[in-house]
C-alpha cells in the first residue's frame, strides 16, 4: 500500500506538495515535492472551527442547542424584518454546524459581512436540508467568539493549537476584525494531519484531555446525509471513517478502525476528487 502511494504521488503527475501517511502516531511515509512549509489549508480551517466549538461546549460556555443568534451582536439582528429574526432566533447552533439552513450565498462579500448574511435571503423556517456554503462556519466562528469572551484565534492557540505543536498560525477575519471560520489558516500536512490524530484518539494528546470524548464522536459522525455521503460538525465521514478538507486538494483522510490517517497538501484546481479516489482505493485494496 504505502509503495503504492507514493508511486501516485511521485508518477501520477498530480500536483501534490506534501503527503503523509500516519498509524499510531508513527510515521509510515512522508513525501515532498519541494519545501515542507505552510500553505493554505482552505475548508479544512472549519473543522478548527468546529472544535472550538466542542471546546466551548466542554466549558459550559454555551450548548449547540441553544439559539446561534443569542450569541450575535443585538444591533446586527435589531436591522432584521421581524419575521425573519424570529425565525433565525429558532435556529440552533447544530442547524448551521451541519450545513443544514437553505439559501445563502456561498460567501460573505462586502464592507460588513455579518450585516450582509444576516440581509440573506436564506431559507430560514422548514425542513434542514444540506446546502454547502462558507457563510455557516462564519457565522459559527463570529457567534464562538462572543461565547469564548476572546479573539476566537487567541482561544483557538492557547487551547488547542499550543497543545498540538502548532505555533503562531495564520487566521483570516473579517473587516471588522470578527473570526472567518470557514476559511484562511495555513498549515503543514503535519499539522494538518494532527487534528486528525486529536480526533482518532477520541480527544486525547499525549495524555492531556483537550476536547470531550462525546464531542470528537459527534462530530465526526453522520449528523446529515449530503446526498453523496455524511456530513458532522463540520467533518466529511462515510461508511470506512471521516475526513477534514479543503478545496483544491487539502485533505486529512482519517480510518478510526485501522488507527490510519493519510494527509495531504496540493493545488489541484483540475479534477481535485480524482487523487482522493485513487488514494481511498488503494487504502481499501491495503487492507
């Protein structure tokens, strides 16, 4: 299998930086096509988001039942038709954590975005269905901050990016300075590939508790069936494990079952499934 992986990684003509595969915490194989440095992790920054999250919950700092909106600047939701406030007053946290509010734009554009996604004409009231876009995670990471009390970036390094080796990331806000927690991290694959670890092991690092073991189960597993596969608190999963990803090739591909990860870096602006799928079969060919 590994001489299987790096054989695509080397001759498959896939614009890949960095790949690394992972059992245990131990180092089965590490490619590199050029320096091993920080690049642009996109989505996947939503899974650091979601943890935040889990984080908060841990400390009672708020539930994902409650309302989002409690945790949203009142003059922002004041600008609201009443209404639509009121429907968005129903939604929980959860509903925008798995992607399940209809309607937005895929992301937040403008001199203020909260003011603008708050104006959306989204589906606010019905059924939650799955609808991709980067304006849920943003509002997450706005409403996160509130609860935290703090810079979500400054709560992000101190409770969970300083633990896992992971010192001064790169964070993107909006113009207000307010946490984008769809987007806008930039990472190793190493230190891609340790949130995934953080999750296999079911919130444990190197003997420290750093998010409940309820939560790394919720929000991994299948919370909204996507119509392609499931989707959790900002994780991908399927039938064989659960994933963090980002556009144009950002993935870490994680099997709970064999205590494996495969990550990876790259720029694949062209086809970026078709590497993951030659990957996922010959992990599943490995076995």
């Amino acid at each position: 299998m590994l001489r299987q992986i790096e054989k695509l990684f080397d001759e498959g003509g896939y614009p890949v930086f960095s790949l690394l595969v992972e059992r245990e915490g131990e180092t089965l194989l590490r490619c590199l096509n050029g320096p091993d440095i920080r690049r642009p992790v996109y989505s996947a920054t939503k899974s650091f988001t979601s943890t935040a999250v889990g984080m908060l919950q841990d400390e009672g700092k708020w539930s994902v039942e409650e309302s989002l909106a409690r945790y949203l600047p009142a003059e922002y939701l004041a600008g609201m038709e009443p209404s639509r406030r009121a429907a968005f007053e129903r939604l929980s946290i959860r509903r925008f954590l798995t992607m399940s509010v209809e309607g937005y734009p895929f992301r937040p554009e403008g001199e203020d975005w909260l003011r603008m996604v708050l104006q959306c004409p989204a589906r606010l009231e019905g059924e939650p269905a799955f609808s991709y876009s980067n304006i849920p995670a943003y509002l997450v990471g706005v409403a996160a901050e509130r609860a935290a009390g703090e810079p979500l970036g400054e709560y992000l390094k101190r409770r969970l990016l300083a633990p896992l080796g992971i010192e001064n990331p790169t964070f993107r806000t909006d113009p207000q300075g307010r946490f984008y927690g769809a987007t806008g991290m930039e990472l190793t694959v190493g230190e891609l590939s340790r949130l995934g670890r953080l999750y296999r092991q079911g919130g444990r690092w190197e003997g420290e508790r750093l998010v409940s073991e309820s939560w790394t189960r919720a929000a991994v597993s299948r919370q909204i069936d996507t119509g392609k596969g499931g989707y959790g608190y900002f994780f991908w999963n399927d039938e064989t494990g659960f994933s963090i990803s980002g556009k144009w090739g950002q993935k870490c591909l994680v099997y709970p079952a064999r205590g494996m990860s495969v990550s990876w870096l790259g720029n694949m602006q062209e086809n970026p499934g078709e590497f993951e799928r030659k990957v996922r079969k010959i992990c599943q060919n490995g076995r």
